[in-house]
C-alpha cells in the first residue's frame, strides 16, 4: 500500500452514511410535520371539550320575570377534569354587569363577538396561560347580550402534546433503528458481488507469472459491468504490451547477434592492423542501425491500447519529408524517385508518424531491392471511395508465393537475395496500416511492384478538398522544387530544395 495514500473510506460505511443522510432528514421532517400535527388535534381536542362546558352553561341562563337567571350544571365543569388538575375560571355577565364568576377574568368587547357563535383564544390570567372560550347570547325581553365564558388552563394540553410526542419521536427512533439493522445485511448482500470482483483480483497476486487473461468473475450487476470491462480493457492492453514487449526481446536478440558478431570480428581485425576492416566495420554498423530503427519502428506500429489519436496530415508534404530522408540512399543505389500529387494537397485525419513510418519504409523497400537505374514512383490520389496512396517500382517485382508471404516478420523473400535487409520493412507497413484502418495492396505491375494504402472517406474529411483538381508531378520528371506546396505544419520543416536538386544529381 502506498504510503503517501489518503485514508480509505470504506465503501459500506459511504453507504451507509449515504442511506442514513436522508433517512434521518426525514425523520425530521416527519417529526417536524407530527409535532404541528399533535399540536393541532389536542388543540381541536380539548376545544371541543371546552366548548362542550361553554355551551351547557350557557344553555341554563334564562329570562325570569324580567331577570337573567342562570343554573350552573356540575357536569359541565366535570368535563374540564383531567389528571393535571387544571384551575377552571369562568363568567357570566350581562353587559357590563358580573352575574356570577370570575370578574377580573379578561371580557371581550360586545362587538368582538357573534351571536351564538363561540370564540377560542389565548390570553393571561393570574400568571397564568389560559384557553378561554366564550359566547354571545340574545335573550328576549332583554336589552343587553349576556356574555358567557369559560377559561382552563394549559397543563394539560401540554402533558398531552408532550406524551404523543414522545410516542411520535420513540416511534420514529425505532424506525430507524429497524432501518439501521436492515440496511447492514443489505448492503453486505450487495457488495457482495465487489467482494467476489476484488477476491478474483486478489487471487492473481498470488500466482508467479502475472495473469493478464480477463476476469470473468460471473454474474454482475449493472452497475459494475463497466468496471469489470474496464478492466479487462486494461489487462488486455497489458497483455499485447507485455507480448510485444516479449517479442521485441526476443526479435531484438536473435537479429542483432549475427550483426553483432560480425562488428566484433571486424573490429579485432581492425586491432591487428588489417585497413580493410574499416569500411567493414561501417557497413556493419549501418546495418545495425537499420536493424535497431527497423525494429523500434515495428515495435511502435504494434503498439497496443487504443486507436493513435488523429490529427491533420497533409501527405504530399509528408512525401517530401521522407523523400528528403533517402536521399542519400536513392544517389547511392543509382534510382531515380518520382511524386506525383495533387497541387493543393490531399490532407487526411490520421497519425503523422506511423504514416511517415508506411511511407519511410515502402520508399526504403523500393529503393533497397531494384536494380541501378530503375525508377521509383510515390502517387497520393483521390478516389470516390477515399485517398489513394502507393509506392511503385520497376524492378523485378515478386512472385506469388512470395506476395502471400509479404508482411511476416523477418521474411526473405526471392528478391531479396544478397541484400542487406531486416525483413520488416512490409511487416511494419502492415502494423501500422491495420492500426490507421487502411487497407494495404501488394501487386505485381510486369515489370515491377505497386503497394497500394487505401484510406477510407471518413479518413479523408473535409480538410481533404483537393478532390478533382490535376495531379502534379514533381521530382526528375517536372523539375519543379517540393517545397512549391510544403506544409505550413512546423512539424513538416524540411530542406525541399535539395532533394530537388540531389533527385536531378542523381540521374547524371
């Protein structure tokens, strides 16, 4: 584990904190919307009740020869009763005038009231909170209303609110503490299948060789699918790596040892004395080179992972960058070089050096198995179906046989006798083609061979409008200077001119 790792949090208690959140927001909203509900229903309650005893007192007061007289029922006051004991007050009075009860009980004013209708309210009385109730009523032959009113205090209604709010809050504690004990076997049960994904992982730690095959834990949920794919993405991409990796080594040891050991003998012969192994020695050198370039470029065309990343590549300046680099070669080897493109170019999306790569190592090929003399062609077309790039020689071309062996690693063909070569020249061409998505043509011409790279339209885009317009040949043939229609790219910095004049050098 590393060192420098912040602590981990475990995924189960994220979980459960993530189901505890809300459930106890919720709780609380509960409680919040239960406690206004309970307040409400003792309020209603014990209203109804007070309003009970308002109206049974009220119905006794009567009109007896012209006086209001009034007969208080003990059962009305045996309403109010409750464990609490609460203090009832009361009072009747017509107009201004106390008949009986509480005088110094708060009295509303006569306009305050409605006939027959029992008002409710809140209000202090001997430092205490009360709840009075109180009415209006027209009695005939009498021409002041009588006002009746009955007054309880709180205890009561607060020891009730308080034990249904008790009884709400326990309630809600169990719920949660039920909610609580369920959810951990939940979530046990539903990690589960990460506890088998990570057990699968794991047991891979405790083989000797590194086992880069795809997990293949069984069932999964949704949810893990894309990781377990992932996953396996990224094993498989390990695994290539690791093959071609492999594969370079084992490439690498095998070609190099024969170039290596003729450098050795070559130079204890330059030990002793012996002029002659000079040159020897830089020919082995230079073929060692090529071998090492050859083979890191192979390595690179085979890269595993993904498809390489596209940008705008303008071919025809390609073209000239690569023919720049064989110049020296071409001069050497007595053949002359043609490109023909169009003039505004024929820009393509894809991957600048692996291209350069194709075309390096098809112009190599071309020039490296023809005879002196003979004449090399690079054409860059548009077609209905994309862009057309080839590399065509007159050389003696290769039989069948040989053209169905074209692209295995290290292949000698039958042209290739007494040549310095690798045999990765079309293998490497092959790699990359297949990793641009081009398609790759091996064809005799009699005389000669073509290679042909065909790059979809999809490939092409819009930046790729060069369509219908003439081609333009350059090179021996026009005598024209590349650098006429180089890439403005900074990447594409290339001495034009003196492959221009080295390609009109070389046929004299």
């Amino acid at each position: 584990m590393r060192a420098d790792r912040p602590r981990a949090v475990a995924l189960r208690t994220r979980l459960l904190a993530a189901l505890l959140a809300p459930l106890l927001a919720i709780a609380v909203l509960l409680g919040l919307a239960g406690a206004a509900l309970i307040s409400d229903v003792v309020r209603r309650t014990n209203d109804r009740v007070l309003g009970g005893a308002l109206g049974a007192i009220a119905e006794t007061v009567q009109v007896e020869r012209g006086e209001v007289t009034l007969d208080l029922p003990p059962a009305a006051f045996g309403m109010l009763e409750n464990n609490e004991r609460d203090n009832v007050y009361y009072r009747i009075a017509v107009g201004t005038r106390v008949l009986t009860g509480y005088d110094d009980l708060p009295a509303p004013g006569v306009d305050e009231l409605a006939a027959e209708t029992p008002r409710f309210r809140y209000a202090q009385f001997r430092g205490q909170a009360v709840r009075i109730a109180e009415v209006r009523r027209e009695l005939p032959r009498v021409d002041v209303p009588v006002i009746v009113q009955v007054a309880e205090t709180l205890d009561g209604r607060t020891a009730l609110r308080r034990r249904l709010l008790g009884a709400l809050l326990g309630g809600e504690a169990v719920l949660v503490g039920v909610a609580l004990l369920l959810l951990r076997p939940a979530l046990a049960w539903s990690l589960r299948p990460l506890a088998r994904l990570r057990g699968v992982v794991a047991a891979r730690d405790t083989r000797a060789t590194p086992d880069l095959s795809p997990l293949n834990p069984g069932p999964l949920p949704a949810e893990l699918l894309p990781l377990a794919d992932a996953f396996d993405n990224l094993l498989a991409r390990l695994d290539a790596a690791t093959a071609g990796m492999r594969r370079f080594t084992a490439d690498a040891s095998h070609q190099m040892r024969t170039p290596l050991s003729v450098l050795k003998i070559q130079v204890a012969l330059a030990r002793r004395g012996d002029p002659a192994a000079l040159p020897e020695i830089a020919d082995a050198a230079d073929r060692l080179e090529h071998l090492v370039a050859q083979l890191l470029a192979l390595a690179r065309a085979e890269e595993a992972g993904t498809s390489p990343p596209l940008e705008p590549v303008e071919l025809r300046a390609l073209a000239i960058v690569v023919l720049n680099r064989r110049i020296a070669q071409a001069i050497e080897a007595g053949v002359e070089v043609d490109l023909r493109a169009p003039a505004e170019g024929v820009t393509i999306a894809s991957h600048r050096t692996l291209l350069f790569e194709i075309l390096s190592n098809l112009v190599d090929n071309a020039i490296r198995y023809h005879r002196r003399g003979g004449n090399v062609m690079i054409a860059i077309e548009r077609a209905a179906a994309g862009v057309i790039l080839s590399v065509a020689d007159d050389g003696p071309g290769l039989s069948d046989a040989d053209i169905a062996r074209a692209g295995e690693r290290f292949a000698r063909l039958a042209t290739s006798a007494g040549v310095d070569g690798s045999g990765l020249g079309l293998a490497i061409v092959r790699s990359a083609a297949q990793r641009l998505g081009a398609s790759v043509e091996i064809e005799n011409t009699h005389p000669g061979l073509r290679v042909t790279l065909r790059f979809a339209e999809e490939a092409c885009g819009p930046a790729a409008d060069g369509a219908g317009a003439e081609p333009r040949r350059e090179g021996h043939t026009s005598g024209r200077s590349p650098n006429e229609s180089a890439s403005a790219d900074p990447t594409l910095v290339s001495p034009a001119k003196s492959w221009s004049s080295r390609s009109r050098t070389s046929r004299r």
